[in-house]
C-alpha cells in the first residue's frame, strides 16, 4: 500500500475508534423531522399537479444531501456527513412525467443494498458524495468537497461511476464549481482534508477534460466550500475555519473548527495565472459558506456577493453548523487599499444564494436567498433582493412550509434576467410531505405557477439544480 494511503487508512481507523468514545445518545436534530433520512428508494410516475406547469420547462430538477443508511451513535454523526441521496423530478411538455430518489453508488451503499460496485477509482478515506448534483457536458455529476472523486450519474439517477471527470488527475473537487456562461469551462477551488498547505484550481473544459491545474499555498487546512469567478479572476475565500486535531481528539463528525490564529482573506487569481499572482484583500474574521455572484469593476475592484456567518463551527456541538449572525453582503474588493469593504444587504437570517446563472462573473440585478433558522426547522420565504435599488421583495410557501435552495430557469436563452421561473422542493413541517412549486420570477408575491406533489419527504438537504434536456 502506498504510504499516503496507508496513512490516511491510519488516521480513518484513529478517528473512528475517538468517535466511538463519544457518549451515546439518540439525540440529533439532524436525524430527526424534516432532516430525517429515507429508508428507500421511490419511483412515481402519477403525480398530482396544481396549476399549470410551463411548456417550456424541459429537464430535471434535481436535489441531493445526507440520507446516511445507518448511525451507530447519533450524538456522533455530523450532518454533513451522511451517504448521499439524490432526488429528481422530470418535467416535458407541460408535465410531471416521473419523480426518482437514488442513493449515490458508494461503496458501503453497494455492499448493504448488495449492489456491484460502481465502477471508476477511489481517493481519501470515504467516497461518500452527497453535497450538490450539476449537469456538464450533457452528463449528471454528484459532487462533494474535501478529497473524494465526482460521481458520473445517468439521467435516471443511477450510478454511473466514480472519477474526476475525464481527468486522471489524483485530485479531490469541490461542491461548489461555477460554470462561464461564454466558455462552458467549470472552474473550482479544491480543498483536501489531508493536505493541509495548499488548495488547487481546477478548470474542467466544456467536454469534461482538465485544463488547468493550479497548487495554491495556505496554512492550516482551511475549509473552502464555495468561489466564485468574475470575467477574468477566480476569487479565492480563505477563512479562518480550518482542520482541527482538537475537534477530530473529541470525536467530531467534522473535524474543521473556527481558528483564530488564522488570518480571514480574499485571493483574486486572473484566470491564466500562477499562485504568485495572487491579490489577497484582508476582511473581518467571518465565514461564507455561499457566494452568489462576482464581478469586475472599471477602477480595478472586486464586487463579491456573499451570505455571511459571524462565526461557524465554533460552539459545543459536533452535529451541525451553529446559530450565529448570518447576512447578506456586498464585499468590494479595494484594490487601492488591499481590503474589502462590506455592505449589508440584508440582516435578515438566510441561505443558499443563487442567481441567474447566465450573468455567472458579471454585473447582474437579482440575487435570490432562502429564510433559514439552523435551530430549529420553521416557516421560511423566498427572498429576492434587487442589487440596483436595495430593495427585498418576498415569497412565502405558507405557514408550516419549508424551502430549500430555489433555483432559477430562464424563459429561452435570450430572456430578460427576471423573465422566467423559480423552483424548488418544499417541505411541509406539519404532515412530513414534501412538493416541487414553480414561481413566476416576474410575480413572486403571487400564487405559484404550478405545485407538484411528491410521493414521499424529501429530507432537508443541500444543493441542486435544473439539468435543461440537451438538445
């Protein structure tokens, strides 16, 4: 065995013998209600639909998160840890032609459903994928952070195989790529929670090959869950949640903690660049989790847009992200002066930023966020903020319903910014139902398009998107 991987294989046995010794209890929020994992796989093809679904919505929606199959302790079990479970719902001609959930063709998934394993490599020392679900190159990929291989899925979500695309390269990715709108090159800032002195920019091209590959230096292992790019620049978040000895000595599911030795910054790297061309702005110690979208500016500045927590992984608890000061933020990026300006948007407490994916790296108007309380499950709304005037305009799903991410599909591919739809899965607290409802972007305050029942709960989870069919 090679000696990276039997040292990895090391510190995986180490950490589970620490979990074991965390006292046991059946409490965890995040295995629990709305956030519980389903116990099997559905396909429904009868679902009931209200209102009228638009003709031109033709592809998939999809969803992914944690859906773990079996939690020895669940005082031990990390939310963001749990197999992933992929959702779809397929949509043509005006119509709800199937809903599907699969798990994701891991390998203890394979061996307790008895399962062939899915074909491809494996990297680090879990190749559980469960963190967001994206389309490229006509192709469905499941996505994780922090060291294990994409996962390749056909468009009935069954397990393709496992690998970095079309690459050989022996690389972790991120959950978080942002695709160009002009090139159709992906790009990502990738982390590895075994290698603690440096991330990597990755470009995959618009046919699945690796372009580029940058070695980026840092210290301390941070956690680097999102980036965004601009016309130029991929913009690098450096913040100060890093690997911690400490959490993973303690049995943590997660072992990242908030360092306050570690310097919070900003790194603008030009698209063709090295590592030494790097521009770090410093900012206030925080974390972000999510960007909505970047930009450049004529005088030479940064717009970064980002929901902001005051602080993250920093409390007593080992399941879960934490309470704490959440916003929604304009960061400029001064170049004249090395730091970052921030503007609130909004103090409202919110999650899951999106945003007309056609305008990815340019100025653009409407940002779309999500209600969210990490405390407690509870009625949520649609936030669309205009970043012209400031204002904030909202959508509630009721009085016991719960939005996840929501996701925007233009009219056509010449559609004005707003001229179009706003999907998502909707969660209802009281019953344990869930269903797909579809805005009209241009009337949010109003009744929903359409809404399609679901046959099952789709469990709180994490990210997805719509896979236009490719024509």
């Amino acid at each position: 065995m090679e000696p990276a991987k039997l040292m990895q294989n090391t510190a995986l046995w180490m950490f589970r013998r620490l979990q074991k010794r965390v006292p046991f209890s059946n409490s965890n929020k995040f295995l629990e209600g709305p956030f519980a994992p389903l116990h099997n796989e559905y396909t429904e093809t009868a679902l009931k639909v209200t209102g009228d679904i638009p003709h031109e919505l033709d592809g998939l929606l999809t969803r992914i998160g944690p859906n773990p199959m079996h939690v020895e302790n669940p005082a031990a079990h990390h939310w963001f840890m749990g197999d992933g479970m992929v959702h779809g719902l397929r949509l043509k001609d005006g119509k709800a032609l199937w809903y599907r959930n699969r798990y994701v063709g891991v390998s203890n998934v394979t061996k307790a459903l008895g399962r062939p394993t899915a074909p491809g490599p494996r990297r680090g020392v879990s190749d559980v994928v469960n963190t967001n679900i994206v389309g490229h190159a006509g192709r469905l990929w499941a996505l994780v952070e922090a060291g294990a291989y994409p996962v390749e899925m056909d468009g009935e979500l069954n397990t393709v195989r496992h690998g970095l695309f079309d690459s050989i390269l022996d690389s972790g990715y991120t959950a978080h790529p942002h695709v160009d709108p002009d090139t159709g090159e992906m790009h990502a800032i990738c982390y590895d929670g075994f290698v603690h002195n440096r991330v990597r920019y990755l470009v995959i091209d618009k046919n699945c090959h690796l372009r580029r590959n940058v070695d980026i230096p840092v210290r301390h292992g941070p956690m680097m869950h999102d980036c965004a790019i601009t016309q130029d620049s991929v913009v690098i978040l450096d913040m100060p949640v890093t690997f911690s000895v400490s959490a993973a000595l303690k049995g943590s599911g997660l072992p990242y903690a908030w360092n306050p030795r570690h310097e919070a910054r900003v790194g603008v790297l030009p698209r063709e660049g090295e590592a030494r061309d790097i521009r770090w702005f410093s900012v206030d110690p925080c974390f972000v989790f999510h960007t909505c979208n970047a930009f450049d500016m004529d005088n030479g500045n940064t717009v970064l847009d980002v929901v902001v927590h005051g602080r993250m992984f920093d409390s007593a608890s080992h399941q879960g992200p934490e309470s704490q000061a959440v916003t929604f933020e304009r960061w400029t990026l001064d170049a004249s002066t090395g730091r970052v300006q921030r503007k609130v948007i909004s103090r409202e407490s919110q999650e899951f930023p999106r945003m007309d994916e056609r305008l990815a790296g340019k100025p653009y108007r409407y940002a779309y966020t999500v209600g969210i309380d990490i405390d407690r499950p509870a009625p949520n709304a649609l936030l669309r903020h205009d970043m012209h005037t400031g204002n904030t305009i909202r959508h509630s799903y009721g009085s016991h319903h719960l939005s996840g991410e929501v996701v925007f599909v233009p009219r056509h591919a010449n559609a004005a910014e707003d001229e179009g739809w706003l999907l998502s899965y909707v969660h209802d607290i009281n019953c344990g139902s869930s269903k797909v409802v579809i805005l009209d972007a241009q009337n949010i305050e109003g009744e929903p398009q359409a809404v399609i029942e679901l046959p099952v709960r789709v469990p709180l989870g994490f990210h997805g998107n719509w896979i236009a069919t490719a024509r």
